[in-house]
C-alpha cells in the first residue's frame, strides 16, 4: 500500500513538468499605444503608459508577460485579449526626454533576468520576446513668465499712461 503512494507521488511529480509549462509566444506580431507625460506644470511626475496588442504565430493566448522598464522588472497587466499594459512614472528630471527601450520576457525569459541579475549582471543578455521604443519629448514647464506677471506689468503700464495723459492735460 505504501509502495503504491509512493509511486502514484513520484508519477505526479515526474508529469507535473510537463503540465505546468511556460506559455511561449512564438513570432509575436505587435502593436503599441503609448502615453507619456508631456506637461510639467500640472503633475508632480512624469508617466509612462504602454499599450501593447500581441498576437502571436503559434496562436498562443494564455502569456503572461513581465516588462524591462529602466532595469527594474515589472509584470504587464492584461487588459483583454492578447493586451497587456505596462505604466511607471518618476520625477520630472528622472525621466528627461529621449527614447526608452521597454523590453517584453514571458515567464522564460523573466526566469533567465532574475538568475543574471543574481548573479551579479544586469540582465541585458538575455533576449525579450520584443521591445517597444517608447519616445518621450520631454516635460513642458510652463511659460518663463507667469501669465499674472505679465497682466500686472501691462495694467500698470496702462494706469501710468492713462495718468502721465491726464497731468499733460491738466497742465
């Protein structure tokens, strides 16, 4: 009887491999959406969201993906069928603008970061499903000037004219 546990226990353990498998998208074909922060004035950081749609060759629905977002993993929330959406966000000077590489790993290739990053590397050599670009051009801070600064200077202006008029008419 105990023999036969143990041997129902080691056929589970020897199939479980097997039936816990990774998804795998094959030739992934891939369409972004991507939003990035673009005033300054109105925010205390800037954000970053992208939009992904994948659909993959060997028709594989089930992926979860993890993203490469400035070195720090994070894992891509699924927002439908086949969409996934990764966000972050950082001080203003954090992020200046420029382009960000945001590489895409399924559960493999996020397993294969994490051992290089253990092992005392960044993790750039292992290769991502796919990458989006993402191109932000940067915060804008507002005007030089304030706006209130500007109607006050010209109101005055006006008053002292308005004045100088009125003594140059009375004298």
């Amino acid at each position: 009887m105990a023999t036969s546990t143990k041997m129902l226990a080691l056929a589970i353990l020897a199939v479980l491999p097997v039936l816990m498998k990774a998804s795998t998208c094959i030739g992934p074909q891939v369409t972004s959406n991507v939003y990035t922060t673009s005033e300054a004035s109105m925010s205390i950081s800037t954000v970053f969201v992208v939009e992904v749609a994948v659909k993959c060759n060997n028709g594989e629905k089930d992926l979860l993906l993890f993203a490469d977002v400035n070195g720090h993993m994070v894992p891509a929330t699924q927002s439908g069928t086949g969409k996934f959406q990764v966000s972050w966000s950082d001080e203003h000077k954090k992020l200046p603008a420029g382009t960000y590489g945001v590489r895409f790993f399924d559960e493999e290739g996020y397993n294969a970061v994490r051992k290089e990053k253990r092992s005392g590397t960044d993790g750039s050599t292992v290769t991502p499903i796919f990458t989006v670009n993402v191109k932000h051009s940067g915060t804008w801070t507002g005007p030089y000037v304030q706006t209130e600064f500007v109607a006050t200077c010209v109101a005055l202006l006006v008053w002292y004219m308005a004045y100088r008029s009125k003594s140059f008419l009375m004298s």
